[in-house]
C-alpha cells in the first residue's frame, strides 16, 4: 500500500448503497434519478440488483465485511419485507455484514403507515430515515407530497414503537417561509423525540418542475442571506435541544445514532454502488476508482444480465481528483479533516496563509493537522473548499 492510497479506502469504512428508483410520486424538487413506480414487474430489477452485488466481490477481494447497507431512491420502502431481505441476504452473502451493520432503508410516511414493521426488521432494517420533510400541510403540498401532516405524525408514532433508531428528512428554506414558522416546526418535529434529523435547504435544480417554473419566473427561490438567517436559526434550535450538529446538514442526539453510512462518504472511505443510477468508490490495488450505474432500469438490467456489470462507466480517480473530492467531503463534519491525508495524497501543502485567515475570521479551527470549520463556516463551506483546494 502507498502512502496515497493509505489516506482512502475501506480502512475509512465500507459500505454497500443500493439505489431502488421507482417512486409513487414525481416530487417537483428532485433531481435524482427517479421514475413513476406505476404498475410494473420488479423482480428483474431486484434480480439485476442481487447479482451486481455479487459481481463486485471478485473485484474486491481486499474488502471485509460491509459498516453499513443503505437502501435509498426513489422510494425503496414501496417493496415488500421478502424483497427488501433478499437485498439485505444478497450483501451477507456476497461481502457479508458486521454484526452491528447499520441498515438503513429510506421510507415515506404513508409506506410506514401500510408496511409490516415487524416484518421489515425482521427483513434486517434497524434504521429507518423517514421523508417527513414538513409538518405543515401548505408546505406539504407545495412540495408535492403524497402525505399530509396528519400521516406524518402518525407515520413517526408508529415507527418509533418498533425503531429505535429514526431519522427523520425535512426541508426548509422554501419560498416565503419566516424565521417563527420554521422555529415552530422545528419545536413540533422535537416532540416526537427522534434522534437524528438531517434538514436540507431547498434547493432548485435546472432540470425539475421547480426549475422550470423558476426560469419562468413563476417561483421566486429563498434569497442567500434568508436561508443563512435560517441555517443559523437551526443549529441553535437542534443544539439547544440536544442535537447539535456533526455535519453541515445532519444532527444526532450521540455518536451512537450519526449515520455510519454517511460517515463513509465523509470519511473517503469505500462503497459499491448498485441499482440504476447509482454510484460508487471503489480503492482496488492502490488505485480509486469511480463507477456509475446504467442510469435507465432496462439498461441496467440488460448490463448485468450481457455483461456482468451495472456500471455504465468506471474511471481511475488521480491523485488531485482524489485529494479534492477528500478536502470537500471531509471538512463537511464537525470533526472535520487531517490535513497530512491531503497532502499526502496530492502531494502538494494546503496554504497555511489561507488558513490562518480562515481561522482568524471565525469560519475554521485548526487543532494540530485537524481542519474543521466552524457554524459559520460551514455557512460558506463550498467557497472555502475551492479556495484551500490543491
């Protein structure tokens, strides 16, 4: 092993995303690689699934067994308990799982309210990250939901009775929306006592109905300063409440409920990507690697079934691509980044005069080699990162 590839890989966490795509509903904010679930055959999907999971162990034959297992989409939880654990076996099987794997599927609230609980812990799920996104029924609907807050509270009620580990989504920032009503919502969604809470702002991306309608000037976004005033007002809040926060947008109630699987991310550490869409990092012989799946279900099943590979692309990651993408992900938690795994791996040494400046504004705290940014900095984290960038 080099002295680069020993600053990433599966020593940082290993885990395994599979990417279910169909959704009951087109949301209008999102951006990911989703299609209507309608009325449709899944099993070769869950098949095509199942056997790129198996594919990836010969291509990874230093990989242990898996921190984590992460069921996103799209809408995994629309599958059944007896599908969702044949995607849980098929990891087992394949990488196996440590005894204390986190498990996680996301769910939306009117799946929580249909679904066998039971049955999906049974199925291996000990994690559930909910999509409550609001408790309020005119935000709710703005966001083109398929839930009303009724469903939402009732949905959180029911999963905690079988879940100890809860997360729940929830988006802020939208258009219009005042400091009291956002600390309101935030005081109810405190009540139900979940212990991790990751709160995005909304964001308009180009391609979704909301980016539409804003370039028709039928939408006005949030302003950079409204959102800032917004982002402060919830640190304080989670904080004062218990849950301070451990990354830009996720706060949890300990170390116990932080996601493991995000952490991998953050941490460069390794995961296979499976499902259309998906991506990956895999470290192989001293060398990262990028893989994306078959963005189309079809393609993807066709892929896995002619050429014994989902991916539709896989490239080498070099030394500056590696070193930058590490700087972007690991400065996003609180504990924030060694710099020496940076330049170790670009071989080049961060500005210790842009740092003392970062510093010495409030934005970045620097303990020995450890760079971590501040609440206020993690306000201007992306500028920060493309200034220090090697």
């Amino acid at each position: 092993m080099t002295m680069e590839s020993s600053q990433f890989g599966p020593q940082y966490g290993f885990g395994v995303y599979i990417h279910w795509p169909y959704c009951a509903k087109i949301c209008p904010y999102c951006d990911f690689n989703v299609y209507a679930a309608k009325d449709r055959d899944l099993e070769p999907l869950l098949k095509a699934i199942r056997k790129d999971i198996a594919i990836h162990r010969p291509r990874m034959p230093e990989h242990g067994a898996a921190d984590s297992l992460y069921l996103g989409g799209g809408t995994p939880s629309l599958l059944a308990p007896d599908a969702i654990a044949g995607l849980v076996t098929a990891a087992g099987d394949s990488f196996g799982l440590k005894h204390d794997a986190e498990i996680t599927i996301e769910a939306n609230p009117n799946d929580i309210m249909r679904m066998d609980l039971e049955g999906l812990k049974a199925a291996g799920i000990n994690r559930l990250s909910i999509g409550i996104q609001s408790l309020r029924d005119h935000a709710l609907a703005f966001l083109g939901r398929d839930h009303d807050s009724d469903v939402a509270r009732a949905a959180l009620k029911r999963a905690m009775k079988i879940f100890p580990n809860v997360s729940i989504d929830l988006i802020y920032a939208r258009p219009g929306q005042s400091e009291d009503e956002w600390q309101a919502e935030l005081s109810d969604v405190l009540e139900y006592g979940a212990p991790h809470i990751s709160l995005y702002e909304l964001t308009i991306e180009e391609r979704t109905a909301f980016g539409k309608a804003a370039a028709r000037g039928q939408m006005t976004p949030m302003d950079d300063d409204d959102q800032a005033d917004l982002y402060e007002l919830t640190q304080d809040v989670l904080s004062a409440a218990g849950l301070p926060a451990y990354e830009i947008s996720n706060h949890a109630m300990s170390e116990k409920y932080q996601s493991r699987h995000n952490n991998i991310y953050w941490n460069g550490g390794d995961w296979i990507g499976v499902g259309p869409g998906a991506h990956g990092r895999l470290s192989v012989g001293g060398n990262r690697y990028a893989s994306e799946a078959e963005r189309q279900p079809a393609a993807y099943i066709a892929n896995v079934q002619a050429l014994a590979s989902g991916w539709s692309e896989a490239s080498k990651l070099y030394p500056l691509d590696n070193a930058r993408e590490l700087l972007a992900m690991g400065l996003r938690p609180s504990s924030g980044i060694d710099r020496t795994r940076i330049e170790s791996i670009s071989g080049r040494t961060l500005s210790q005069a842009k740092i003392d400046v970062f510093v010495e504004e409030g934005w970045m705290v620097q303990d020995g080699p450890r760079l971590a940014l501040t609440a206020r900095g993690r306000l201007l984290a992306d500028a920060l990162t493309a200034e220090l960038s090697p």
